[in-house]
C-alpha cells in the first residue's frame, strides 16, 4: 500500500473540509480525485503531503507519517501544485539547478539528471531561456520536469492539465502513463472527467468533504447507471432481430441506434447477444459494450443527490 489513509478528516472552525476519508493506493496506480469545487480534493492533498494537520484520522504515505517525518515523505514524493512558481529571470535549468540544491542533489549528478529530465519534456531547447518567457504548457512541463528531478516514487498531481491547450493536455497525459510504466503511482485531481477517464486506473469522487464513491470506472458506470451493461450491435437488416434479443434473459430494452441496435442488459450477454443474431440469419459487423462516460456518472450521481435532497 503506497497511500493509505484512515477516517481522516479536516475542519477548518466550522466548515469540514474533508470528512473520515479512507483511502487505499497501491504502488504503480494511477489514482483520481474527482468533485466540485471545495469538495476537498486540495485539502486531502495537502495533509498526504503533511503541508496541512489532520484535525482526526491518520496518513501514512510510502509507510510515512506526513504529521512526523514530513522530510523523509518529502524525499520520496513529487508535487505539482495547481500552479507553479519558478523564477521568471532565471533559465529552466537554472531553475532546475536551484531546485537540485535544494534537495540535496550533489552537484554533479544534479548536472546529469536535469538534461535527462528536460530531454525527458521536450525542453532541452528551451533550457537556457528564462522561464518568464515560457508558455502555460512549458511552465507545466518544467512543473512536472522538477517533480521528476528527484526520483520519487510517488508523483501527486493538483489539476495538472488546466489551462493547457487540448494537444499540450494529450501530451501531459501521455507523460502520466509513462510515470505509470515505469512504477510510479501517482494521485491525480481533476475537474477534466474525460481526462481523467483516458489515465486513471481507479478514481474516487469528492462530494462535500466525502469520498462518496470509488472504483474503476466502468464499475463506478455501472453502480450509478444500476447495474445496466449497454450492449451496441451492428447486424444489417434481419426481420424479428429485435423481438428476438428482447426475449433474452436480463434484456430490459432494445433500440434502434443508427445503423445498429442498442441493449440494456443486467449481465454483459454478448456472447448470447452473438448467437441470437447468427440464428436469426444476421451478419455480425459490431458489437461492443458501452463504457457511459465519466461526465454521465458524475452527471446521474448528483442528480439522484439533488434528488434524494
Ligand atoms: N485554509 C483554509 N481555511 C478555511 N477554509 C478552507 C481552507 N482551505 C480550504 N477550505 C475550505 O475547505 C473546503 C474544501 O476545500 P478544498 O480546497 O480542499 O477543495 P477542492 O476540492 O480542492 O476544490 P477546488 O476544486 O476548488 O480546488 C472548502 O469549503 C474550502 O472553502
């Protein structure tokens, strides 16, 4: 367990900022934090990275008391706030440089790890120019070049791709995937469902302090859509198809989508959905379960809050 946390919880006077939350992150996962704004994510953040006291509960990140041993956790653990401060008159690697000292890096090998690291994000180019001159996405890409500087084993992310063009967000996502290959886990938040789906092996959403729920997210699809799997299918013109796969056990509802059909099922009957359409004379062309998007998990979770409201 890389990132582990128990009942934790946060109240700043009367406002509760983040509520018994218990997370569980194991080494090598991509982990999202979703919600609203003020629902927390920061907040959980900050105390992982002992930047924040726990007003009750318990952290432990890499086996490290963030409260304690804030310095060892430090060592380990690579942060990319919301937005980064370097120093406008001073080049990338200068910037770098400082950064290395800072952490302890000798010399030496600091010389060796910063051209890695800026090759690493497509910034040897632009290494001897003063980051003031740097755009959005430069900045986030040398954000993610310090975080990288010091070879942590844990990479925390704080709405990383914001403001970045939709090319420099593709590219930032790539270079999260990569961290992932190499081992690395890496705690995500984001408002950008889509990206978040694209990158995240598992996600939890925030909703008012709470970690309201957690899972993959076709698992967190299917809980919240009610346990239905949407089966699509493209099989030509066959007379009585429909009232066929109407009949199949599980089936609530068959319709007709563009060129093909579309089913809601209790189970994932492909397999059976397979054979019907060949019996019935059909030709298979597609068929395929639908992953509803994040946008509509999230979307259906706060109208049935709103609802139960
Ligand atoms: N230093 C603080 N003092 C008082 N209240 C705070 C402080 N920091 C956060 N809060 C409150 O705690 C709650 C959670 O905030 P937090 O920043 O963790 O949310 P968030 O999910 O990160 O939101 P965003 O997406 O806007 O960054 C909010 O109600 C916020 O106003």
């Amino acid at each position: 367990m890389v990132i582990q946390t128990h009942e934790l919880s946060k109240r700043y006077g009367r406002v509760v900022a983040v509520q018994d939350l218990n997370l569980h992150i194991e080494a090598g996962e991509v982990f999202g934090l979703l919600g609203p704004n003020g629902s927390g994510k920061t907040t959980t953040i900050l105390m992982l990275l002992g930047l924040t006291e726990p007003s009750g509960g318990w952290a432990r990140v890499l086996g490290f008391d963030p409260v304690r041993e804030p310095l060892s956790l430090k060592r380990r653990v690579g942060y990319l706030p919301d937005s980064v401060g370097f120093y406008g008159e001073l080049t990338a690697w200068e910037n770098l440089a400082y950064t290395a000292r800072l952490n302890g890096i000798p010399p030496r090998e600091a010389e060796g790890r910063i051209g890695a690291v800026l090759e690493r994000m497509g910034l040897s180019e632009a290494a001897h120019r003063p980051v003031a001159t740097f755009s959005r996405g430069m900045r986030q890409r040398l954000g993610l070049a310090e975080v990288l500087l010091k070879q942590p084993q844990v990479v925390i992310l704080d709405e990383p791709t914001l403001g970045l063009d939709p090319e420099a967000a593709q590219a930032f996502l790539g270079m999260i995937r990569q961290l992932k290959e190499e081992g690395i886990t890496v705690l995500l938040s984001s408002h950008l469902l889509q990206q978040v789906q694209a990158v995240c092996d598992r996600v939890g959403l925030f909703h008012r302090g709470k970690l309201v729920l957690e899972g993959k997210v076709n698992e967190l699809a299917q809980r919240v859509l009610g346990g239905a799997y949407r089966i699509r299918l493209e099989a030509g013109a066959v007379e009585g198809l429909a009232e066929r796969l109407r009949v199949l056990p599980g089936v609530n509802r068959v319709e007709p989508d563009g060129a093909g059909m579309r089913l809601e099922a209790a189970q994932d009957i492909r397999p059976l959905v397979a054979r019907t359409v060949l019996e019935a004379g059909g030709e298979l062309r597609s068929l395929s379960l639908e992953i509803p998007s994040l946008d509509e998990v999230y979307a259906r979770y706060f109208q049935e809050v709103r609802h139960a409201a």
